[in-house]
C-alpha cells in the first residue's frame, strides 16, 4: 500500500506525510469494499445454500476454514434450478426487462423534447427552469407515488374530472388504476428529471453555429436535427437511459402500488420471496440473476461516465 | 421544431405534469372531507390527526436522526472519496474504486438492500438503527463523491497550489484553502445525501430492525391500506422543509459563489501586479 503515496505525482496531488494521503484513499475504499462489494460475495454464497427453517433462514455461511474447500464441491444448483422451472419468475423478468424497456422509451420522448426546449430557452432563465426540474426530484419517491393513487384510482380525481367535463358519464369510471397503464405514468412521472438532466446537459454544450451553418446551406431544420443534434446529444441519451432503464428494471415501490396484482416485476417477486415468503436463498437467487442481466447496462454506464468526467 | 412556441409550450406541459400531482397532493391536505373527490372546506384537521398519532412521529423521529447521521458520514466519506478521484492520478485499484463510486448510483434498491441485510445477518449484528444507518451512509457517499468531485474538477488549482509553494502543510492547506472553496458543493452533497435517506423505503426495510421504523416505512404501510388525509399532511410539510432547504441553498451558494468568484479575481490580480 506504501505504493499509494509513492505514485502521486507533487505538482498534481495535495502532497503531504504520507498516512494523510493513505487515509484519504483508504477510508472511503475499505468502506465500499466492507458494505457494497462484500454483500455481493455473501448474496452470491447464499443463494447456493438450502433454505433451513432457522433464524437466520438459511444454513450456516461459515463453518471455519476448512468449509472453503468444500465450498465448490458442495454448490448448490436448486435455488437456480426453481427459477428456470416455474415461469413466474421468468416471466417476472421478462416482464420487467419490457416495463423498463417501454417506459425508457417513452421518457425519451417526453425527456427530450422537455431537454431541447431548455437548451434553447435563453441563458436568463436557464437555471431557474433546471431547478424547477430538480425540484420535483426531492421531493419523496413515495409521496409522488402515493399522489398519483389519488388521481388514477376509480373514485378518484381523474375520473371526477372527466365526468365534469362530459367525456364520461357519470356512472362510468377510469379503469387505470392498478394496471399496467398506472405502472407506466408512476415511472414516467417518478424517473422524468433522471432523463431530462443528463439531456439538457448534453445538449446545452452544443454548438449552435453548426446549425446556423446548415440552415445558411439550406438544410431543412427536421434534417438538421437527425444529422447535428441528435448525433451530439447521444452521450446524454446514452446515459439518460441507462440512468433510468437499469432501476426501473428492479423496481418495486411503483410496480406495487399503482400496478395490478397481474403486474410482473421481478423487484415485486423478491420482495415477496423475502418478506412473504421468507426463503432467503430463493430471494437471494432472484437478486443474482438480476444483476447479471444489469452487468451489461451497468457497464454502458460507467464508460459514459468515466467518459464525462 | 425550432418555434418558440413549440418550445413554451413543451415546457408548459412537462412541467405541469411533473407539479399538478403535488399540488393536489398538498391541496388536499387542508381537505375537511375524508374523501378525495370530495371538497369539504378548508381544514387543518389532519394536522392535528397527524401530531397526536405517536406512532407517525416516532418514525418521524427515526428518520431524522438516521438522516443527519447517515448524511454527515456519507459526506465526509464521499468528500474523501472525491478527492482521491480527483487528486490522486494513480493508485491500486483505482478503476475499481470509481466502479464503486458510479455502481450505487444505479443499482436496484432491492438488490443494495438484500445483500446488506445478508451481510449484517452474517455478521451476527441486530437489525435496527445502526444498519440503516450504515446502509444510507453507503448508497449517499456516492452522490456526495460525484457532487464534490465536479466541483473539484473546475476550480482554480493555482490557488491550492500557491499555498503549498509558500509550505503551507497540505492538511492544512486543504482545511484552508481547498474545502472552503468546495464548501458550497459539500452542502449541496449533504443535502442530497439528507434527502435520499429521509426518502428511502426499499433499503431501509430491509435493513430496519424492531423500534427502528422509519417515516417511508410507517406511510408506505398506511398507504396501502389506502389514502388518508393524515398522509397528505405528513407529506405536505416533508414537501414544505425540502423546498425551502433547496431554495435557502441555492441562495446561499449563489451569494458564496459571488464571492467566491470576487475572491478568486482580487488573488489572481495580487499575484499579477
């Protein structure tokens, strides 16, 4: 470790005894490695173990060192094995891997040109319209969740309104609630400023003589935009999306209460795996697999950051 | 596509989707009728209701103190970790490190909170107050590390630099030079870190333990048994304090960049006469 102080470089570091610039590196290291990189280990251990009717409810992690050798010999596939047999859990993903997919899709829509018209705004109240982006975005996940129950639902708000203006009788009501369709307006709503921030960003940097210059060339503005705009705004796209898609893949608080009990999402199974259910093997087997599907989005998505940065 | 219009009229619509569901949301908490439908008059009946249920303000408690607590340690944690990002060009492990740092930022809560919990279990610690602080300490340092580390990224080094030049220590340098200038980065990296924690109900569930129960928690339990007004309360006022922390911050960042910025011209035009 000694290697830590050696290699910085006097003109570009903040110098300095040697520990202080160990502890800087060190302290926030050890700290990801003990409870972010350690629980993976222990999730992936798990999942290969057999669900024992204990407290803890699986059978016993460590049984000294002797218990290492065994470890490979004494793999366990059942966990895994349950999960390819019943298709509710592989529904589950796939049905999370399509809610993901659809409502990225449709915030790109809603985000971008959210984003262009910000971008294009003038520099005064540039910042004053990203504050009111980010704004919303403080506020509770659950409260913005919970807000939208009031409207969807079919005593609600929604259906009261369109009674009121006659685009429904009054003995009808708004079938959204607990649907799919509920599942999409709570993402939509809930990850809308994670795909507008990442955009604006991307194209406020833009060089708008570029497109001065392809209108003086006669270019159609439509055309401009798919052969200048666009292409410079992917970084932001990119990362938009992979901001939004890989969460949403997992999630539950939306899934759970705006969606219908028809409604798969694979962060809803492992909730009731673990909390119903209380097979914490099985969960954590739901959870491994999940994250080796993420690894790939994951993956896309620390480049373009470490591209950014 | 280039009217300005369009534009206006574009920002119209997304932003009153993103305000019309929090404006009735806090609306409807001075509602005097239980029903939401249903305008009863004006009423502050549910604050009340919500003041006198114990257990809203236990968990309101909780949650608190979980939150300046966790927010404190993952900005000295995340601070820490900016700065090894950004001063230290090279050490072991270091593209490991910045996969640490960007991977929360992501990562489904189920999972995050799942394998905690595995490993606080493991571990043989009790569930309760301490695990989620310790699990909110650990997803926040990581929005504290990418707020603190652009703010490291921009600023003038010939500051920090003249200071160590004329054999200024550098802890010392950095306690009197460096962080009061990131100092405004730092506060909003606390505030986030604040608000994620007071926000959280996936992780915190998992790593909750008995007499630990947190505000999301409690409303998440209330909320599916259905929408009470008594949650429109709670909800209004949680609305109310994080607006006016993000406007009081946004002032006062805006008044010490100012200075910062005047500062910063006077010592370059010292060191040029």
């Amino acid at each position: 470790m000694a290697n830590v102080v050696a290699e910085a470089n006097p003109a570009t570091g903040t110098g300095g005894p040697s520990w202080t610039r160990w502890l800087v590196v060190a302290v926030p290291y050890i700290w990801l490695i003990l409870f972010f990189v350690a629980p993976f280990l222990i999730i992936l251990k798990i999942s290969f173990s057999d669900t024992a009717i204990s407290i803890p409810p699986y059978t016993p992690l460590f049984q000294g060192f002797g218990a290492i050798g065994d470890f490979f010999s004494q793999l366990d596939f059942e966990n895994y094995i349950f999960l390819t047999e019943d298709p509710l859990y592989i529904w589950s993903y796939l049905s999370s891997l399509r809610i993901a997919a659809i409502s990225t899709l449709l915030l790109l829509l809603i985000g971008y040109p959210m984003a262009l018209a910000m971008a294009r705004a003038p520099t005064s109240i540039r910042p004053t319209l990203v504050m009111l982006v980010i704004l919303p975005f403080w506020t509770s996940f659950l409260i913005r969740v919970y807000a939208w129950i009031g409207i969807l639902k079919p005593d609600g708000l929604l259906t009261l309104l369109l009674q009121t203006i006659g685009l429904m009788g009054p003995d009808q009501q708004v079938q959204i609630f607990r649907t799919d369709y509920a599942v999409f307006i709570g993402i939509v709503y809930s990850y809308l400023p994670f795909m507008v921030l990442p955009l604006y960003a991307a194209l406020e940097k833009m060089d708008h003589s570029l497109l001065e210059a392809a209108s003086d060339l006669g270019c159609p503005p439509w055309k401009a935009f798919w052969k200048i705009t666009f292409p410079l705004s992917l970084p932001g796209v990119i990362a938009g999306s992979m901001i939004c898609f890989i969460p949403i893949t997992g999630e539950f608080v939306i899934p759970d209460l705006l969606g219908g009990a028809d409604t798969l999402m694979i962060g809803k199974t492992l909730w009731t795996e673990f909390f119903g259910n209380r097979d914490w093997p099985l969960a954590s087997a739901v959870a491994v697999i999940l994250l080796i599907m993420l690894v790939i989005p994951i993956m896309i998505f620390q480049n373009q950051q470490k591209k950014v940065a | 596509m280039r009217s300005p219009r369009f534009d206006a009229t574009v920002l119209t619509l997304g932003f009153a989707f993103l305000y019309i569901p929090i404006i009735i949301l806090i609306v409807y908490s001075f509602n005097a009728s239980r029903l939401v439908t249903v305008w009863g008059g004006f009423s502050l009946n549910w604050y009340s209701a919500m003041w006198s249920n114990q257990g809203l303000m236990d968990a309101a408690w909780v949650t608190a103190r979980v939150g300046v607590l966790s927010a404190t340690l993952g900005t000295v944690l995340g601070t820490l970790a900016a700065l090894a990002l950004t001063r230290f060009a090279r050490f072991p492990g270091r593209m490991a490190f910045s996969g640490m740092i960007y991977a929360p930022l992501v990562m489904p809560e189920v999972i995050t909170g799942l394998s905690l919990l595995l490993l606080f279990v493991a571990m043989g610690v009790d569930r309760g107050f301490w695990t989620v602080t310790i699990a909110h300490t650990t997803f926040t340092m990581c929005y504290v590390a990418i707020v603190v580390q652009s703010r490291l990224l921009t600023f003038d080094r010939s500051l920090e630099e003249a200071a160590l030049d004329l054999g200024c220590p550098p802890v010392k340098t950095f306690f009197k030079i460096t962080l009061p200038l990131i100092f405004p980065a730092v506060i909003a990296g606390w505030m986030l870190a604040f608000t994620l924690s007071l926000d959280d109900l996936v992780i915190a569930s998992f790593n909750t333990g008995p007499g630990a129960t947190t505000l999301p928690i409690k409303i998440y339990s209330q909320v599916r048994l259905g929408v009470t007004p008594e949650i429109n309360a709670i909800c209004t006022i949680l609305i109310g304090l994080v607006t006016l922390g993000v406007i009081a911050a946004s002032l006062t960042t805006k008044r010490t960049e100012i200075r910062r910025v005047r500062d910063e011209h006077l010592a370059a035009r010292g060191t040029t006469s």
